[in-house]
C-alpha cells in the first residue's frame, strides 16, 4: 500500500467518534488563533499587494480582514500569507500548519457548504496527515534547507481541501503525486515577504492538487517512496514506517505551541527567559552585559546577527532579546519597524549582547545571564517546545490576544465571534462564518 494510501485511510474520513474531544478542542483553539493573526496579518505590506495582484478575482470564499470575497485558490493564498506574514501564527513541528490547512479548509468549506463538524475534521486531517509526511521523511526536511511551512504544507492543505472534496482514494492518491510536484521553498527566503508567501502557495497548490486528482489528471501516489520521491530528493532516502508506526495513535495538534510574540519561535525561548531574568524590575541602564546560550542551529532560521529591517529583527534572537529587555511590546504590529532596529538605545543594547552557542542545548531552549553594572547576574531559562499543559487557561490567553489584535478591525463584534470560532462545530454552514 502506498503510504499516502495508508495515511488517507486515517485521516481523510475522520468521524466525531473517532476522535477524542480534546483533539476537538485543540483543533477550535488552531481556528481561533489562525483567525486573529489572518485578520491583522492582512493590513501587512506584503497582504496588500498580494490583494493589488489578485484584485479581479471573485468568487464565494472570504478574504479575511477585507470585505472582499476571491475563488478558493485565491482566498486560499490571500489568507495563508496574510496568516503568516507577521510570524504570529502557530508552530508544529518545524512547520506553521495554521497557516496553510485553515486557509484551505476555510475556502474549500465555504465554497462546498461544509458543516462546522467536517470543517474541523478537515483542519484535523491537514495537521496530522502533513506531521506525518514529515515523520515518514525521517524528520530531515528543514535541517536540509527547505521551508516545512511550505514543503510540507502542500500536503496539509490537500489533505483539508480534499477530505472536504470527499476524494476517492484513487483522487488522492493522484492529488498527492501532484502535491508532491509542487512541493518546495527555500529557508534562503527567510526575512523576507516571501517565507509568510510560502504559507499562501501552499494553500493554494494543495487545493489545486485536490481539484486536479478529482478531475482525474494522473500522478505517481507513491511520490514519498518511489524512485527520485520525495524520500530520495527531500528526505534521507528510506521511508520511516517504524516511526510511522509510533505516531499512529497520537494527535499531533494536542502539541501545538500558540505565540504571543509576534517573531520567529526560535526567539521566543530567548525572549522570555530575559524575561524571567529581569523580571524583578530590572531598567535597560542597569545591564553591563547579556550571554544568550541557545544550540547554533538556530542560526538556520534566527540567520540576522545585526538586523537592518523590522522584518529581518524578526528572524534575529540578539535583536529580540535586545527588544524585550527595553521593554517593547514584542506582540504589537507597530512594533518591528525599521526605525526601531536604527535607534541608539537599541543599538546600545545590541553591543551589551552575546550570542554563546551551545552544542548541547535543545532546540528551542535559552539560557540567559545578565550581568549588571552593579556586579548581580540574574539567570532566566526557557523551554518554547512544550505545549500548554492548561487547557482552560491556554483558552483563556487565546481569546485574550483575539481580542487585542483583532477587535481593532471588528468592532464589538469580536467577542460574539470569538466565541463562535471556538465553537465552530456547531455551524450549520462555514459559508456563513463571517464576523
């Protein structure tokens, strides 16, 4: 059996029984989040020109932020940049799924009339079908330089679009051969407009690759495994069916890690552990030096030692570090700017800082030291790896950061809507999930 055979047989007709409900929940929790950071995520630079670029195209899907409409690969496109463009959106494994399985099950949903229930069921599939392409790929593909959001999430869009489509098995496995053509993205595009774009093609080609193999426009379904595969050409050259078998009863997206800084997470453990480390009021004049101890791979995706641009501040653990010990609002949208990384007191900061590389720290693991003028060192760690383990309150700081980021654009409609997103299961009919 084709192992996109095997997987579609699993997640592409998923009941309510058969999944538990605190999969449900986690899953409403990716529909909040991926809502809120899409609605501020569209008045980025990089969303209006996309909208300019696609501005004749029409149809029944929703452009979130706007009260303009496109067809679904459009809309699809439109919302997975926009999802990522700020790098708020959520994190699983090496890869931002929000960002391309919400944008594909939204459009497709919308246009087929789907209930709340196969809407969710559809979001479900997507994470956990594309987690484990990259499971059966050995877990290589970001370490050999491609971008998962976009090599990887052309599979979870599919694997959404399609379970909506109602594919056949032989329509997928078709899909899935020419999702794997259109697989790709290069991590060299980090820091700048086109790495949150990756999200927005993925969305888009994994619903082209639905609608192709329902056409029936033949592909190779075992793209993964085949001679000059997605094994042999972005993985390690075997299939992992052993750690396949390991996975199959988990439901990755109950690992999902939510930001509430608005950067890359592999900055995130290093902003919060300073965080930790001056939280008993420490003032930025106090600070003679910091030592940041992060794993050096970090520097794959965090590449700006000195940024010249807010986007590239984003992609940079000094510049963070720096920022958050000046006390800036690392989860407002006005806050990376170019002026911002220009500023003497940033710059100030920046020459206090130390990058220490540490083979053996975790990914996503930051030991800070600061030491003061005074002669005190004040120690701060964060792990950015681990999931909430409150569920109750990891809600709660969810519709928090809903409500300040996108009541601006919806008015006193955001806190009915809110409510309606985490309850997305009772909709009669996502066409009419609108604020």
């Amino acid at each position: 059996m084709a192992v996109s055979t095997d997987l579609w047989r699993q997640y592409g007709r998923l009941s309510e029984s058969a999944v538990p409900e605190e999969a449900w929940r986690w899953a409403s929790h990716c529909v909040l989040d991926w809502y809120g950071v899409t609605v501020i995520g569209a008045s980025e630079p990089l969303s209006r020109l996309l909208r300019d670029e696609y501005a004749d195209a029409a149809g029944p899907a929703s452009v979130v932020g706007t009260d303009r409409t496109a067809d679904v690969r459009t809309a699809a496109l439109l919302n997975g940049a926009a999802a990522h463009s700020m790098d708020f959106d959520d994190a699983n494994f090496a890869s931002h799924p929000a960002a391309y399985v919400l944008p594909a099950a939204y459009a497709v949903g919308q246009a087929e009339h789907s209930t709340g229930t196969e809407f969710l069921a559809a979001v479900l599939a997507g994470y956990e079908l594309s987690y484990r392409v990259d499971v059966a790929l050995g877990r290589v593909i970001f370490a050999k330089g491609w971008h998962p959001t976009k090599a990887l999430g052309v599979f979870g869009a599919l694997a959404a679009a399609g379970t909506l489509m109602r594919l056949t098995e032989e329509e997928f496995g078709n899909a899935f051969g020419i999702a794997a053509s259109l697989a790709g993205g290069l991590q060299a595009n980090f820091g700048t407009m086109t790495k949150p774009l990756h999200a927005g093609l993925a969305a888009e080609a994994g619903i082209t690759a639905a609608r192709l193999g329902r056409r029936g426009i033949t592909a190779n379904p075992e793209a993964l495994e085949s001679m000059a595969g997605l094994a042999e050409l972005m993985g390690d050259g075997q299939v992992h069916h052993d750690l396949l078998a390991q996975e199959r009863d988990a439901w990755v997206v109950t690992r999902n890690i939510f930001k509430y800084h608005a950067s890359c997470l592999g900055t995130h453990a290093s902003i919060d552990a300073a965080l930790k480390a001056a939280a008993g009021g420490l003032r930025s004049e106090e600070i003679e030096h910091i030592a940041v101890r992060v794993n050096p791979r970090s520097k794959r995706i965090c590449r700006f030692d000195y940024p010249t641009s807010g986007l590239e501040a984003k992609f940079s653990i000094e510049a963070t570090t720096a920022m958050a010990l000046l006390g800036d609002d690392l989860a407002a949208q006005e806050t990376f700017t170019d002026e911002r990384v220009h500023r003497q007191d940033f710059i100030d900061m920046m020459a206090r800082l130390e990058f220490v590389p540490e083979e053996g720290k975790q990914s996503l693991q930051a030991d800070i030291e600061i030491r003061t003028k005074d002669g005190r060192r004040l120690h701060g760690h964060h792990d950015s790896s681990v999931p909430a383990s409150d569920v109750e309150a990891q809600e709660r700081r969810l519709v928090q950061k809903f409500l300040t980021h996108a009541s601006p654009a919806l008015g006193d409609r955001a806190d009915v809507f809110a409510q309606r997103l985490l309850h997305v299961r009772a909709e009669p009919d996502i066409a009419a999930l609108i604020p």
